[in-house]
C-alpha cells in the first residue's frame, strides 16, 4: 500500500475556460443565445436588405451562417478578421440548425480582393504553393483537427529515414540554405491565423556552445499560439493555469516518483511544488523588477555580478534572485526593453518597451517566454527592415497581416527546464533520454 507524503493534496481540476472569448464550436453546443465570435469571412452574399456571411474560426468544419443588414455588411470581404455579435437563432435551411443574427460587426483585420482563397475549389497542388494560408480552407483545417485527434489515440508507428543524396558534388537538398529550427513560433502563427488556437510539441535545435546546465543543442518545446487577444494578461492567465494544470496532474500521477526525489534529491521538492498551485504566480514588469534589483545592489555592493540598470538584461543570478528570494515562487516579469527583444513582438504605447513577458521560477530560471505579436503591418514591416531582414524570404510573414491580420500572442516552454522544476533535479542533462550538447553526440 502506498503512502503519501502530507505534502502531496488530491487536486480536482477545473474546466472553466482561460480565454475570453469562446470558439464557434463552443458557441453552437451551448445554451447561450447572446453571443459573440470570432473568425475569418469565408464567403459574402449581398442582397437587396441583407446580406449572408460564413465565418469560421477553424474549431468546426462548416463555421457559422451570419444574417446581417446589408449596410452592416459593407466592411466585410472574403479572408477578413471579424467579431460579430449578435442572437443565436434556429435556422430554417437545411445546412444548418442555427445562425448568427449579427446586430455588432467589428473588422480586426481587413483583406483585400488579392487574397489567394475566394469562395471556389482549389486545387491540393494550388493550395500547397499557399502554405501560410491554406488552413483556412476545408481541406487543410480537416486535416490539422484529425492530426490533433490521431496524436491524442497515437500508439505507436513507423520511423522515417532520412538518406543522403548519392552525389559526389555538394549541393543543397532544397536548393538554398536551410537550417534545424529552434522554435516553431512563426508556423504556429501560420496556424493560429486559420484554427485560432494551435499548439506544437516537439525537438528543437540550437547551435549552443553554452556548457551551462540549462542548454542543450537538442530539446523539447511545447509552443503555444492564440488569436483573438488583445492583451497580455490573458496570455499570463493561460500560461500560469498550463504549468499549474501539469504540476497537478503530476503531484496527481507520481507521487511515488516525487517522495524518492524528495528524499534524495531536493528535500523542499513536495513543498514547493504544492506552494505554486495553492498561489497564483506574482507578476511585475521589467521596470518594477529594474528597480528592486538596484536596490538589493544598493544594500549589498557585491550581491551581483552583472549591471541592474535600466536596458541591460536580466541574467540568469537576477532571474534566479527574483524567483527563489524576493518572490518564493514563480514570478511573470513583463514589457521588456524593446532593444532586448525580437522583431515579431508587440510594441507597447510608449515606444520603449513591448508586451512580451518571461516566468521564473525558484531554483530554476527562465521557464516560459511569450509575447503578444506584432499583427500592425506597416509596424511588422518597418521592425523586419530594421533588423535587415530578408524581405524577399519573409513576405509570408507579412502576409498574415495583410489578408485578415487578428490580434493574437502565445509563448513557449523549454520542457526539460520544466522537467526540473517537477523532479528537483539541476542539470538539463539528465531529464532526456538521449542528451546532445556541443562536443558531445555520442548516441
């Protein structure tokens, strides 16, 4: 029989939604009748008193049928990024049981009649030369919503190997410089743009000649994209409820597996983790975490190593002070300098800073990283130039911004770093399977 620490809690889970806006799928199942969605035109009909519009958000196959007067249909094009609002009725045609009477229509991102995707039948071959955009279609929503379901029953399967080519001349296999990537952000944008709220977990590479104990050349990320936010707090609310939702489940599942790492590798494990989920998450910006940095510094000359000034960057003694010192638990720190920053996040109202945040963790560090993006074209495109970007390479990019362009923002967890946080174990090392670091491949 086994025994449970007093430290590990039974923990019921909550179903209430993070997000503040439901999906279309949701919207249909439930008992509401004042509603409002969000999505993507994929077909106007104007007539004389009203107009027709169907909407989708990527969560159903067929979306939403919307009735509005034709004067309030005027902004709307095919590919445009709306919110409507409006009464959920019984509809009288036959494709489907009910419609959107729209009293409220707001465009998010307009489109204009160049978008790729009018209401007609394309090609695979058509679509696949539209890889930024053809999720928005039936065919490449279908098959990402039977990806998700497959990977939910997945089992077991086939290898793929990759073979070199039998050439005695170098050359490259997709005839132009391409590299392992270390984030799939910028795809999961792609998706995001059609589906309103993706997720990729998978490997990663980095070339990092770092022998710290929380690098590798080859790790895990989940990634998480989000559209229809305007804000970074309910970016925060889903990332805190992501890390407290797996630490339950984990105190939950192991708790065996925890009293061993408990016992023998950190004696303040089960404590601390318990700490995290009977909490929320402190959060303070940049500025505010500028400031109570100094003035440790202040108090304590040699405290730390690197400068706490305004503009220089939170190095890994700062991060660790904030979480594991001031703070006792994990701690958001927001709207970072824009200079320390990439191109693709959201620039902030005063020109200095951008809606981007890290979370910290006691003993650990940096855990999470996200932003809201950048969905302002002219602003995208002046912050790609002055990063001397590769226009050319990057159109697609810019794409998503003009054909229907949504407020969104998601973020990224290194899963080693939390298979820290969860076994209190130090070293990235020895939570996965087979570790690669520079000058070490040996598996």
């Amino acid at each position: 029989m086994n025994r449970l620490p007093h430290l590990i809690k039974t923990c019921s889970y909550s179903t209430r939604s993070l997000l503040p806006n439901k999906t279309i799928k949701s919207v249909l199942n439930g008992e509401a009748t004042q509603v409002s969605v969000n999505g993507w035109i994929r077909s106007v009909r104007k007539q004389k008193q009203v107009a027709f519009a169907t909407v989708n958000d990527g969560s159903t196959l067929k979306g939403i049928q919307a009735i509005l007067d034709t004067d309030k249909a005027e902004a709307l094009t095919t590919g445009s990024c709306v919110e409507l609002k409006g009464e959920l009725i019984e509809s009288p045609g036959k494709e489907q049981t009910k419609e959107l009477r729209v009293t409220s229509v707001k465009v998010l991102g307009e489109c204009d009649n160049t978008y790729p995707l009018q209401k007609k039948r394309h090609s695979l071959e058509f679509l696949r030369n539209m890889g930024h955009l053809r999720m928005r279609g039936n065919t490449g929503s279908a098959v990402l919503r039977i990806r998700n379901a497959a990977s939910e029953g997945l089992r077991g399967g086939e290898v793929f190997k990759v073979s070199p080519i039998d050439t005695t001349e170098p050359s490259e296999f997709f005839k132009k410089p391409v590299y392992l990537t270390v984030s799939g952000q910028l795809h999961a944008e792609i998706m995001a743009s059609a589906m309103s709220r993706v997720y990729t977990f998978g490997p990663v590479f980095r070339a990092e000649e770092s022998m710290t104990s929380r690098h590798l050349a080859e790790f895990w990320m989940l990634e998480a994209e989000m559209a229809f936010i305007d804000e970074l707090s309910p970016l925060l609310d889903v990332t805190e409820g992501n890390v407290q939702h797996t630490t339950r489940h984990v105190l939950n599942t192991c708790a065996d597996d925890l009293e061993f790492f408990n016992q023998w590798v950190d004696k303040t494990l089960l404590e601390r983790l318990q700490k995290s989920i009977d909490k929320p998450f402190v959060r303070m910006t940049y500025t505010e975490a500028i400031d109570i940095l100094q003035r440790v510094q202040d108090k304590e000359k040699n405290k730390f190593k690197f400068p706490t000034t305004w503009g220089s960057s939170l190095q890994s003694e700062h991060e660790r002070y904030l979480a594991s010192e001031h703070c006792g638990r994990p701690v958001f720190v927001t709207d970072y300098p824009s200079e320390l920053k990439p191109f693709y996040m959201r620039a902030n109202d005063d020109d200095k800073t951008v809606a981007c945040f890290d979370l910290l963790l006691p003993g650990i560090g940096e855990l999470v990283g996200g932003s809201m993006r950048e969905e302002r074209y002219h602003v995208l495109e002046q912050k790609m130039k002055d990063a001397k970007m590769d226009m050319e390479d990057y159109q697609w990019y810019l794409d998503l911004r003009k054909y229907g362009s949504s407020p969104h923002g998601g973020y990224g967890i290194g899963f080693e770093r939390l298979l820290l946080w969860l076994t209190g174990l130090e070293n990235v090392r020895e939570v996965i399977p087979m570790p690669r670091w520079v000058g070490h491949c040996k598996y």
